[in-house]
C-alpha cells in the first residue's frame, strides 16, 4: 500500500509541475502523504501485537474448533457440566462484529457481555482483568481484521441450577476483584512481566489452582495443581514446591534436559498454534477494509490535486 501511495504522488508531481503553486501543493501533499503512512505503520503495528496477544494468551487452545481458530464450539468439560466458547471472529451476527472497542474490554475486565449478562468463569475473564488497556485495544484490533465465520455458537450444557446468569452477579461479588495488574517496583522489570504474563495474560491459575464447591480458586493452594482440572485431566503443581513442584532437586525429579524438553515442547505448541491462525486467517474485516480505503482515496485525492 505504501509503494501505491508513493507512485500516486510521484507520477502527479510530473503531470503538474509547472503549475505556478506547485512548491506549496507539493509541501502540503509531502506532510499529508506522510501522515497517512504512518498511520497505516501504526495501525499494522497495533494489529502485530494483538495478533501476540492472540497467541500467547491461547485463545485458539478454547476458541479454535477444526476449520478456524475463531469459531468456538470447542466443547469444555468441567465438574459444573460443558461449556462451548462462543464464535470471536467478527462476523456480525455470529460473532463479535457489532462489538465497539469498549464491549469488548469490558468482557475482559468485568466479565459482563454487552447486553449486560454476566459471563460465567469459565472464560477467564477473572485474570484477563489484569491486562493492560494497550494489551486489550491490541487484541480486539487483531480479531476485527480476521476472517468473519458465520457459526452460531452452542448454548452451554449445563445442570438447571448453574443456568441462571443473573445469580452469577453473587458469585462474582465474593471471588471476583477486577483490576489492571500493578507493577511491583521492588521486584525487577523481568520478574514483573513474568507476573504479568503468569496471572494475565497466560491466566496460569485458571487450570492450575484447584477451586472449591462453588468454582472460586482457592487462594492458599495458588497453582498447587489439581485432579480436577478441564476436561478431567490432573493439571500439575508449578509452583516451587521441591516434592511436587517445579523445584524439585535434578537427581531426584526434572533434570536440565527435561526441563529443556518441556520449554521445547512449550515454544513448539505456541509456535503451531500461530502458524495456524496465521494459515486459518484468509481474509480481513469490513473494519480494516474500510479504514485502509479511506487513507488510501484521501492520498489519492491528495495527489491529484498536487
């Protein structure tokens, strides 16, 4: 795009140089033709990082279902009955086209949809609330761009006395604390992003901290692993726990090399599962369509008139 913007110009300063104004036009059509290319640099930059936001947050790992990483359907089995992660591509009937920017960060920070449901916990809005504003705008950037998929999402199966939302709103108020994640200036910059990425966006404790009766984490066994964990699988302990968690000393549990094999595997599953969304992904949105048509007539019109 940018290489059509730059020809446009050029090939119009030709045509009019001999205009008795040309000087000034070409000033004016320099400054905006430059404007408007770093706002496409800006824009494709926001959209790169929504689309690491994507990834690293594992969002295909519940959202993705055969043909697209987006479409939900996925099914999720946890003691409280089967959940199905609604369709998050930005088709506008099916999906989260209709959502503004500000639906959206709600969703992830409260947990309340934009019809004003609540969400059950089950979408991790519970540590999504950590993540920064930035981090939010970047993601719901990325998903306006992908391709729309026009599939209905599937009603959860859930037993009748979990089918209310409304009561919902009481579970929340005693095991939900919205808020941004809050830089702690006595640990390094390394350990912080690693925090952020641990409780936000990674939302570690969601599977690896066990929950009592009602679904709400136990706070004193913060990811100390469970037999309960989705879809009935044991989620191990990860924290320092030298019996049962991740230091446990080399000559008696993990060695280097199988601590090496685990973050080989672990780079290996992120790397898929960009690749596939990169491979599913065929096509942008209306929202980016429109937004780069409207740069690209506006320098048009520019050079024309240069």
């Amino acid at each position: 795009m940018k290489k059509m913007l730059t020809r446009r110009l050029f090939a119009s300063v030709r045509q009019h140089s001999v205009a008795p104004d040309f000087p000034c036009r070409l000033a004016t059509a320099f400054f905006l033709l430059i404007t408007g290319l770093q706002q496409v640099s800006a824009a494709d930059a926001l959209i790169e990082h929504g689309r690491y936001i994507f990834t690293i947050s594992g969002c295909a790992s519940c959202h993705g279902q055969h043909d697209s990483v987006l479409a939900g359907g996925r099914p999720l089995d946890t003691p409280f009955g089967t959940f199905y992660p609604p369709n998050i591509s930005p088709d506008r009937e099916a999906g989260l086209g209709d959502w503004s920017e500000a639906d959206f960060m709600r969703a992830l920070g409260e947990g309340v949809s934009p019809q004003g449901e609540h969400y059950y916990p089950a979408f991790p809005y519970t540590s999504y609330t950590r993540m920064s504003r930035a981090d939010m705008q970047a993601l719901y950037a990325y998903l306006m761009t992908r391709q729309p998929v026009a599939r209905a999402s599937r009603a959860h199966d859930l037993p009748w006395f979990l089918s209310s939302r409304p009561l919902l709103g009481l579970w929340k108020a005693g095991r939900f604390v919205p808020g941004r994640y809050e830089y702690d200036p006595d640990r390094s910059a390394d350990w912080n992003r690693g925090a952020y990425l641990a409780q936000a966006l990674g939302h570690c404790s969601e599977c690896h901290t066990p929950r009592g009766l009602l679904g709400g984490m136990r706070g004193n066994r913060y990811l100390a692993g469970t037999r309960n964990g989705p879809e009935g699988r044991m989620v191990p302990n990860i924290t320092q726990d030298r019996k049962t968690g991740i230091q446990k000393p080399r000559n008696k549990g993990r060695t280097k090399k199988d601590a090496e094999r685990i973050s080989a595997l672990f780079s290996a599953d992120l790397a898929r599962k960009a690749s596939e969304t990169a491979n599913t992904d065929k096509g942008i949105s209306d929202r980016r369509a429109k937004g780069s048509n409207a740069i690209k007539a506006t320098a048009s019109q520019l050079a024309q008139s240069v």
